[in-house]
C-alpha cells in the first residue's frame, strides 16, 4: 500500500507508505488478550482444540475451550455488557479465533507506517516518521496512525529546512 495518504501542514507536504514489516512473530506471541495457540504439531486435534491453519501434515491448534475460560476469567466480550458471561467470551473467543486465523491465511501482515516530509516538492526526509508492527487489515487505522505521527513529520521538515537555511547565510 505504497503511498496511502497525503498530507499537507505548516508548509510541508507529508505523504505515508507502508513497508512489509518482515517480523514474522504470530499475533499470539506479539501481544496478550488471545487464546492458547499450539507450535506446529503433527498430533491429533484435542478436545476443546480448533485447527487453526495447516500445512501438509502439520497443524497449529487453537485452544478454543481454554480461550473460553480465559475470556471468562479475563472478561473478554462486549463493552455493552450485552449478553450472559458466557454469551460474551464465547463471542469474544470467535473473533479471537477468526482473526488469528485470517493472520495464518495471509489475508493481512503487520507493516510499518513511515512518513516523509516535502517542501516546494524537494524531498527532505524519505524517513521522517515510522511505526512498526501496525496491522495492515484496517485501512483507516492505518490513516489515524500516520496522522498521530505528522507532528514529528513536520519537525523533522523544520530542522532539515534550518539546516539548509544555516549553509544559506
């Protein structure tokens, strides 16, 4: 998603690309709040177990029962509290499920959100701004994120511009 937004401010012309972010560390292993994902094992599934993804004759499997008992433990759901305890996490447990499987099947990646910054069209800093590790499944996450990031876009174009200026005078 080369180039996905332009901005302008203060003068400056900020344009946001993502990059390939090319760790591949699953999303159960990035970050808490998901259920229990096995290695690749050649096993039979378990009770409770989902098969997650496969390749040939390995599996990954997700823990469904135990992610339910986390989610209740844990009290995943909905913030409108709509619903049983139970009703909850087992939906909560769903969309865990469904998302980490979407992340196996290549439907999404994690990128890097990087800025550069322009003045009068002259590049200044093709790397102004990034972030890392930003789910690419989401196209206006992806604009809020570079849009958190223009005021340190646009400091960057100030201090290129000072320096320049400096070898002016």
């Amino acid at each position: 998603m080369d180039g996905f937004a332009e901005y302008e401010r203060e003068g400056f012309t900020i344009k946001a690309r993502t990059e390939y972010d090319d760790d591949s560390t699953p999303p159960w292993k990035r970050a808490d709040g998901h259920g229990p994902v096995s290695e690749w094992t050649d096993r039979r599934k378990g009770p409770g177990e989902r098969v997650l993804c496969s390749d040939r004759s390995s599996r990954r499997y997700y823990d469904f029962a135990e992610a339910i008992a986390i989610a209740k433990r844990d009290g995943w759901g909905s913030p409108d509290g709509k619903g049983t305890k139970a009703q909850r996490a087992a939906a909560a447990v769903e969309s865990d499920f469904n998302f980490l499987r979407t992340w196996c099947n290549d439907d999404w990646h994690y990128v890097g959100v990087i800025l550069s910054v322009e003045k009068n069209g002259v590049e200044l800093d093709r790397n102004a701004a990034s972030v890392w590790g930003v789910e690419d499944n989401d196209s206006q996450y992806l604009r809020d994120t570079a849009e958190e990031m223009i005021p340190e876009a646009v400091e960057v174009g100030r201090a290129t511009m000072a320096k320049l200026n400096e070898g002016v005078e």
